[in-house]
C-alpha cells in the first residue's frame, strides 16, 4: 500500500491491484454501496489541518504577547459533523447566512463561539444572531450600523460587533497589489476623501455612538487562495492605522484585528500550498512593527482572528465519479484529446466553469500499464462549458465504468452545488478508521419533485 501525493488526503492510500482507499475504507465499495458521485472527506485529514492553524497562531501570538481566535469559514463547506469537527480541534465557526448560522447551532456550537458575516444580513438573520447570543456580528457597511443597532435595542441586549474594512490590499492566484480595489460590495473603505473620514472611521465612530453595540475589532479580508503571505502583513499594517486613528479621535483602543481567510492550497501535483506557521510568523510580526511605526510600542498588540476554510476541508475532500462516455476528439492543433465524461459536472463543481478553476484526477479503482494520454474530464450537462478538469494525464485504456476521483473538492464543491438539468446534488461521506459515514443525504428526484407544486 502506497501513500499517495499531494493534492490528495492525508490518508489516502493506492493498494497492490491500483485501487484508492481513503480513511481506511476503499473508493470502490463506497461506490457499489451508495453509488456515484458521492463527496468524500477525510475526517482526520480536516482536523489535522484545523489543529496546524490552531497551534501555529497561538504559538506566533504567545511568542507576541497577545491570542487568537481561529474561525473555521463555514461557506468552503459546513454541516453539522463538519462543525462537531471544528469545535472539537478548538475552532470557532464563521456564517454568513442563516442556513449556516441555524446549521452552527443545530451542531450545539456555542453561540460565544459563531460568528455571521454578510454584506445584506436579513432581518431573520440578525434577529436569530442577537436572541442566540453569538460572539460578533460582522457590519459591512454604514446602514447596517444602525439596523443592528436598533434590532439590539428592541430586543433588550447588546449587540458584538466588528467593522469590516477595505484596505486597498487585494490577493489570491497572483502578486498582492497594494493599490485601490473599492470596486467591490465588500467592506468600507480606508481611503479618505479629502479633508474628510474614510467611510471605515465613519461606521466605527457611528458604532462607538450607540450604546447597543460594544465594538469588538476591525475586521479585513483580502482574496481567496493566497500562497504568499506578504498581502496579509500590507493589509494588516492598514487596518493598524486605522485602530491608531481610531484611538486618537476617541482614545478607544479597538480591542481585535481580524485579517480574514483566502489561505492557498495546492490543487496540483507540484504546488505548494500556503504553510500555517509561516503565515501566522509573518502576519503576527507584522502586526507587531505597525504597533511600533505607530508608536505603540507600549500598547498591547490586538488579539488576532484568522478565518480558514478552504485551506482546512479542501484538500481533505474528493469528489468520486463514474467514467461513462469516451471519446477521443481531433483538436484544432491536430493532436487528440480524450474527453471522459463522468456521472457529475458543473452541478456538483461549479468552479472550472466560473473560475477557470484547475483540478487533478486520476482512475482510482485499477492499475493500469497503458500509456497516458492526454485528457478533459467532462460532466453530463447542457452546457459546453460542463468542464471538471480540463487537462489531465489519464491511462489510454480508461473505459466506461472506471472510477475516478478528483482532488481537493472539499472546500466550493458541494456548498456551491446546484440542481441544474435537475440532477440531484451528490451525498457527502465522511471517511475515518476503516468506516464511512454518511454527513449529508444525497438527494433523490423525489427530494426535487416534492418543491414542485405545479
């Protein structure tokens, strides 16, 4: 039994005959026994990862003389045994909807221990945050300074609150650049026009007015799959200046710093993900010089808030399909391409056709000794952009009932499934100790047709 590479799980093991188990339980018997495709997940990959971000950044923010709190992202992928996980390895859980809030709480998170973002939070929404009591509620913007506020004070309580700002900082999947990007639904701004207040000291000055809000932190979120950690240390020296201004008009010393998540993974054989401990190295000393540019070098440093997801259940997941349909096709260079299409698609991973998103597969129920060939795995739908990975080495003898399995689908495949050409959405399957337990129902045609009322 052979481990196999990244980007694949932790556990994930090739046996003599060339078929895959993860977790101890074998990808073919999952298959035969509750079909495909079917969301795999290494449980004990996913705590591994959330314990790595968990020991890093409390061992950077010791060594600084201040805490942390590690949030686990819930949008790359939340239900309730993923939840159970996260808080088990001493996370706290982010939402950002009330299906994820409601879905944190039916996993008896604590509610001290959720917070809920959202650039449109619904009535519904703040009002289940406030009557449970969550630890923070994320404002992005300046109206909802006062809707939160006057939601509290009807219901008789007081409302955590951190302002989420826009520092100018953008990254993910190229060079940081530390110029402007407003452009974006996201946040208030840093950039003051002239003469006047960013519309960021605008919202923390209209949150310090209303006694029904107690100001946590500012809070900055940057981009999504960031393997260089040097965007996290611009956007927090930013944020840093702002908590300086902050306390100069007021003398509040906003208490918390959250830098967000977007931390990178390795989709491919040969990348290199981003590593947790240099990551929480780099962005807690440069926490620590902004405190001294700005001459605050007696003050204690912020306590810190991280919000992982992707870079905890990505890798730890995989998405198993049924090959169907070969068919080597002539390009217009007049080489060969091999489509394989699979008993999935673009209903199950939406992020090669919205992101250009690039993804590894292999066979994973036999050997093979044929030579590759070059391949594009395709999904079942009608649409010629149903793309699940779009160029991949295959065994040149790959046939109709193989199976095949593509990596890092944890985080973004199952959250952002949809039911288009009403194909069910797949089950997810968690995977530990030679068992496999079922997390999430795959859904039937009877579970569609029964929201039809026609």
């Amino acid at each position: 039994m052979t481990a196999m590479p990244t980007p694949w799980p932790a556990t994930a093991r090739r046996t003599s005959d060339g078929s895959v188990e993860i977790g101890g339980v074998a990808l073919t018997e999952l298959a035969a026994s509750g079909g495909t495709p079917v969301y795999v997940l290494d449980e004990l990959d996913a705590r591994e990862r959330a314990r790595a971000y968990r020991d890093a950044f409390a061992a950077a923010c010791a060594e600084a003389g201040t805490e942390v709190d590690v949030y686990y992202a819930g949008k790359a992928f939340l239900s309730v045994a993923v939840a159970r996980w996260m808080t088990a390895e001493g996370l706290r859980i982010d939402t950002a909807s009330l299906g994820e809030l409601t879905t944190a709480l039916r996993a008896d998170v604590a509610p001290r221990d959720i917070g809920l973002h959202g650039n449109n939070k619904s009535e519904p929404e703040i009002d289940l945050a406030l009557r449970s009591g969550i630890g923070r509620l994320v404002l992005d913007s300046l109206p909802e300074v006062t809707r939160v506020a006057d939601a509290a004070r009807a219901l008789g309580v007081r409302a955590p609150v951190m302002v989420r700002v826009t520092t100018g900082v953008h990254a993910g999947g190229h060079e940081y650049i530390s110029t402007a990007h407003e452009d974006q639904k996201f946040g208030l701004s840093l950039a003051a026009p002239d003469g006047g207040d960013s519309p960021a000291l605008v919202a923390v000055l209209a949150v310090l007015e209303r006694p029904e809000l107690e100001l946590l932190g500012l809070h900055s979120h940057i981009g999504s799959q960031i393997l260089d950690p040097a965007g996290f240390g611009v956007a927090a020296r930013a944020v840093m200046g702002l908590r300086a201004a902050v306390a100069r008009r007021t003398g509040v010393l906003v208490p918390e710093l959250d830098l967000g998540g977007g931390f990178g993974v390795a989709y491919l054989p040969g990348e290199v993900p981003l590593d947790p401990d240099r990551a929480a190295k780099e962005m807690v000393s440069a926490l620590a010089d902004a405190a001294r540019e700005l001459g605050e070098g007696d003050a204690p440093l912020p306590r810190l808030s991280i919000e992982p997801g992707r870079s905890v259940i990505g890798p730890a997941g995989v998405t198993l399909y049924t090959v169907g349909t070969v068919k080597p096709v002539r390009t217009e260079d007049g080489s060969t391409r091999t489509y394989v299409s699979v008993d999935g698609g673009m209903s199950d991973n939406i992020r090669p056709a919205l992101y250009g998103a690039s993804y590894h597969a292999e066979i994973v129920s036999r050997s093979s000794t044929a030579p590759a060939v070059r391949c594009r795995v395709v999904g079942k739908h009608c649409e010629s952009g149903d793309i699940v990975v779009h160029d991949v080495a295959l065994p040149g003898d790959v046939a109709a009932g193989d199976l095949l399995a593509v990596a890092v689908t944890g985080a973004y495949g199952r959250s952002m499934a949809s039911t288009y050409n009403l194909v069910p959405r797949p089950g997810v399957v968690a995977v530990a100790g030679g068992v496999a337990t079922p997390i999430v129902r795959r859904e039937s045609v009877a579970d569609l047709l029964a929201l039809d009322l026609g």
